[in-house]
C-alpha cells in the first residue's frame, strides 16, 4: 500500500499540524457534502460482523462509511496496524458507500501533552470529505469502556450509530440512531483458529470473508498469537 504524503497546514489548538490530506484514503471522495460516518477500531482483523455493521450504517442514512484503523486501544492487536490495514483494503475496497483512512490517525492529532481524542479526529476526517455531518459508528460494548465525561454524545451534538452487543444496554439520546444487533462474532475465536490451521469453511462461518483467507495464511499471521 502506497499513499502520497503531501498537506496543508491546518491549526488546532495552540499546536500547528498538517490536514490529513484526501490521497490518505483508499478510494477518492465521491462527492462533497456527503454524511460521513468514521468507524474506529483495531480490525485484528476485519471480520464480517464489521462489514455489517458498516452496511446497517448506510441503511440507517450514511452516505460513506470510513474506517479507521487504530495502533492500539483498550484492546491490544495482535496485528501490526499496517498489516491489518492491508486486510481491511482487501475486505472493503470493493465495497460501495465504504472507505479506508490509510495513514495513522496519531500523526494528525495535536502534540501538546494531551491524547488525541474522537473530537479532534471527527473533525479531521470532517474537512477531508468536505461533509455536511460526520459522526461515529460505536458498539454498545465499546461504549460501556468510555468514562462519563468522555461519552461521543457530548462532542458537538455528532451523530452517533449504534450497534448494539449483548449484553451491554445502551440507552439512547437525541444524537444517537440505533442500527439494530449486529452479527456476534468473537475475534479471540477467529484468530485461535486461525493459528490451529481451522480449514476454510470453519473461518467463513467464525465470520472471516473467504477473500482474506489464502492472503493471511500466506502472510503465516497470527501464527504465533497468544491472546
């Protein structure tokens, strides 16, 4: 994977730092003024239960799903992030109303002692896409691990997909739009039978796409998983 690595100085904060520029995503822009919605996740790896999650979105009024690959997190990958992001370019590049943001999102975000935060990345993602609204695509499980004060409901009114995981509840608010349960599926699974060399059939019905198979058993990933 190759991504031209020019910008534009754009301020936020008191720290100045470059505009993540548009030759950062995987398929060009569509159109300007579209609704975006950014899904951020460890993708370790992309599994099926992501892809439909992503679909519900759309169903549910998004214009472009844009995924989000992050180095780490509340859980710890097993994967590089440059080898997860090449999974999910093979997954998602064929799909229709979907995108992969390629560079690390770190490099984008303010260095002044403080963590970068949803706030800072929505409305980096925002200006790359000119949108009319960008918000978040969440699981209830995920949100369950947000304290209080930093719950996506309180950045600027943004729109918040939800999908929710059993067993975690997840009680709605004026900014939130539920896209229903999502397929359930275990990525501590997958990537255990992945490394027990699980035959084909048994990874498509863990939720791996049959496109990704040959690729990951080639590259020998999560051969040497522990998780």
């Amino acid at each position: 994977l190759s991504f031209r690595t020019g910008f534009n100085k754009h301020s936020l904060g008191t720290k100045k730092k470059p505009m993540v520029p548009k030759e950062c995503l995987l398929k060009p822009v569509r159109k300007e003024g579209m609704r975006v919605v950014a899904y951020v996740g460890t993708f370790d790896p992309v599994h099926e239960g992501h892809v439909e999650a992503a679909r519900k979105c759309l169903d549910a009024g998004a214009e472009e799903v844009v995924f989000v690959p992050k180095a780490g997190g509340w859980k710890c990958p097993c994967l590089e992030r440059g080898q997860r992001l090449e999974l999910l370019c093979r997954r998602v590049g064929s799909e229709e109303g979907m995108n992969v943001l390629t560079v690390d999102v770190n490099e984008y975000m303010p260095k002044n002692g403080e963590p970068w935060t949803l706030r800072a990345l929505l409305e980096k993602i925002k200006a790359v896409y000119h949108a009319s609204d960008i918000g978040e695509l969440c699981g209830t499980d995920v949100l369950s691990t947000y304290p209080p004060s930093q719950h996506p409901d309180y950045f600027f009114g943004q729109t918040l997909y939800i999908a929710t995981r059993p067993p975690h509840p997840y009680i709605l608010t004026p900014n939130a739009i539920s896209i229903g349960t999502t397929r359930d599926i275990s990525s501590t699974l997958l990537r255990e039978a992945i490394r027990n060399h699980a035959p084909p059939q048994t990874l498509i019905d863990l939720g791996l796409h049959k496109s990704l198979i040959s690729h990951i058993t080639d590259k020998s990933y999560y051969k040497h998983d522990t998780a």
